[in-house]
C-alpha cells in the first residue's frame, strides 16, 4: 500500500513538473497601446498636478499603462523625456535636448501579456546652435530622426535606435526589436 502510495505521488509530483514547465513554453501574446504627447486626454502639466516647477514650461506628465508616465521637461532650446514609475522606483532617459516629440506625437508602449516592458518614441532631433531660436524646430535645422526602443524595469537590456531613413517599415522594425528582447522574469 505504501508503495502504491509512494508512485502515486511520484507520478502527481512528475505531472505537475512537466504542466509549470508547458506554461513557461506558452506563446507570449505582444501588444501595443498607446499615449498621446499632446497635452490631452491623460497629460497634464507638473504644476497641475501640484508641483511647483521653475522657468516658464511646466513639464508635462501624460499617464502610461502600468503605472508608468511620461515626463517631459523643456529647456532653453530643447526638451527631454523620461519613462518613470509613479514613484520614481524606476527611470529611463528617452531623448535630451534639441529633440522635438510632444507636437502631435504618441509613445507606443509594447506589452507582454498585459504587462508593459519596453517604450517606442519618435524623435526628431535638430541643431543646437541657430541663428533664430523661433525657427530652432524648423524644418531646415532638422538633422536626424530615430525610433529609440526602450525596455522598462526589469528589461532594462533592451535598448534599440531605429534609423527610419535606413529602414523599411521601422515601426515594425522596431516592435520586433523590443518582443525579441523581452525575456520571462
């Protein structure tokens, strides 16, 4: 009797090894959402939501997936932009200075299974020195532009600059680049 007992739970403790290991295997579903840069639906301006900030821009903090936001912060000619959590457990640099991507932008949040684990942003960046800073954003003082592919906490690894110049459909490319990176915690 014993001994039946004792196959009976090798045989249960073998089962259930082989099922936790065939939900590591299983397909993980990659998703995309999105947060609008303009200051809209989910933004608003630091100082409105009750913090103080000096110099005439107020950063503007849009609400992501996760718990995670968006900061961006402008400066003299330029702008930067974070990827944090609300408490500021964890942030991520995105694009610094003599970059352009809050007019009519979007960040794309990619997400395994629900979860968020990497950001997609584009950003055009200009020249730094102009002769007319009302122009620093125009057309003709543009230099480059780059989908930079972020990973959030834990993936940290992933850390990509997509060229659209250089490549075909870089969206794509640069989804690809962020679920091919994404490693099971």
């Amino acid at each position: 009797m014993m001994r039946i007992n004792l196959l009976l739970i090798t045989a249960l403790l073998v089962c259930s090894c082989v099922s936790l290991a065939q939900n590591d295997e299983r397909e993980i579903r990659f998703t995309s959402e999105y947060t609008d840069l303009t200051n809209g639906k989910g933004c608003q301006s630091d100082s409105a939501a009750g913090k103080k900030s000096e110099g005439s821009d107020s950063p503007l903090v849009c609400r992501g997936p996760g718990g995670y936001q968006v900061y961006i912060g402008y400066a003299a000619v330029g702008a930067y932009a974070s990827v944090r959590t609300a408490s500021n457990s964890f942030t991520t640099q995105l694009a610094a200075q003599s970059a352009d991507f809050n007019e009519g932008r979007k960040i794309e949040w990619r997400l395994a299974d629900g979860r968020p684990f990497a950001v997609i942003m584009r950003v055009i960046k200009y020249r730094e020195k102009v002769d007319d800073p009302t122009e620093a954003f125009s057309e003709k003082n543009k230099i480059s532009e780059v989908l930079i592919v972020r990973g959030l906490k834990g993936q940290e690894h992933i850390r990509f600059d997509v060229d659209p110049r250089k490549t075909d459909s870089a969206n794509e490319e640069a989804r690809k680049l962020a679920d091919a990176g994404f490693r099971r915690r």
